[in-house]
C-alpha cells in the first residue's frame, strides 16, 4: 500500500516537471501574480536552494540511503499515520527529484514565489519539506525514549 501511495506523489511530480519542460522551457516564466508567484523554469544542478552545485553522484547516494532507511522504518517499525506520511512524502520527493538527476543530469524547479525568496522549487521538494516538518513533529511529540 506504501508503494502504491509513494508511486503516485512520484508521477504527480513527474507529471508536473513534465508540463514545466513542455511549456515553460521555452519562455522561462509566466507571472501568474505579478511580482509573487511566477511559473519559472530552471534547472537545479544542486541541492536545496541550488547549493553544492555540480555534485550529482552525492545527491544521488543520499536519496538512495534516505529512501532504504525510509522503506525499512515503514516496514519494520511500529509508526503512526502521522510518522507514516512524513516517511511517505520524504521518499516521494527524494524519488522525484533522484529520476530527474539520473535521467536529465539536474532538477526541474518552476515554482517562483518571489514575495517569500529567491529560491525556485517543485512539488517534490514540498514534498520533502513537509515530510521533514511532520517527521519532526512526530519525533518531538511521538517518538518513544528508547
């Protein structure tokens, strides 16, 4: 059941890149609201907010040790609904952004909120940041001292 709800954030974020490559490579930016959010196409050859650039062979090990740990804490530990999901979207978003690094050699960002920062992420970095959030609350407020 994991495995299925995990396929499916993936081809949600596939099917998004997707769409970002078809129709914003060619202009590089939409405003949706002018100056705020904008459909922006980039392509991220580093980690989180484009840091450590050029270093895919890292990136790629990384999520492929996150998602091994993730898989065996589904699978083997006793978690609740909320410590499931943050472990579900974790591994969505680091699958997401892996087959983007494997297969094009950096990732598609396009989200462009540029009230907040800088920055230009996609849906599996949601992702990855609200399964962090939730992962963490679960820790703080869930995990038992063992």
């Amino acid at each position: 059941m994991y495995i299925l709800i995990i396929l499916g954030l993936i081809g949600l974020d596939q099917i998004s890149k997707f769409l970002a490559v078809k129709y914003l490579v060619n202009i590089g930016s939409i405003p949706i609201i002018k100056d705020i959010f904008h459909l922006t196409y980039v392509e991220n050859r580093g980690a989180a907010f484009g840091m450590f650039q050029n270093n895919q062979m890292v990136f790629v090990v990384v999520a492929l040790i996150a998602c091994i740990f993730g898989l065996y804490y589904l699978y083997k530990k006793q978690l609740n609904l909320l410590g499931k999901s943050a472990i579900i979207l974790i591994i969505a978003g680091a699958i997401g952004n892996l087959i983007d690094r494997v297969k094009l050699g950096f990732v598609v960002d396009y989200f462009d909120f540029r009230i907040v920062w800088n920055y230009v992420f996609n849906v599996a970095d949601v992702f990855v940041v609200i399964g962090t959030i939730l992962l963490c609350i679960y820790i703080i407020f869930f995990e038992n001292d063992k």
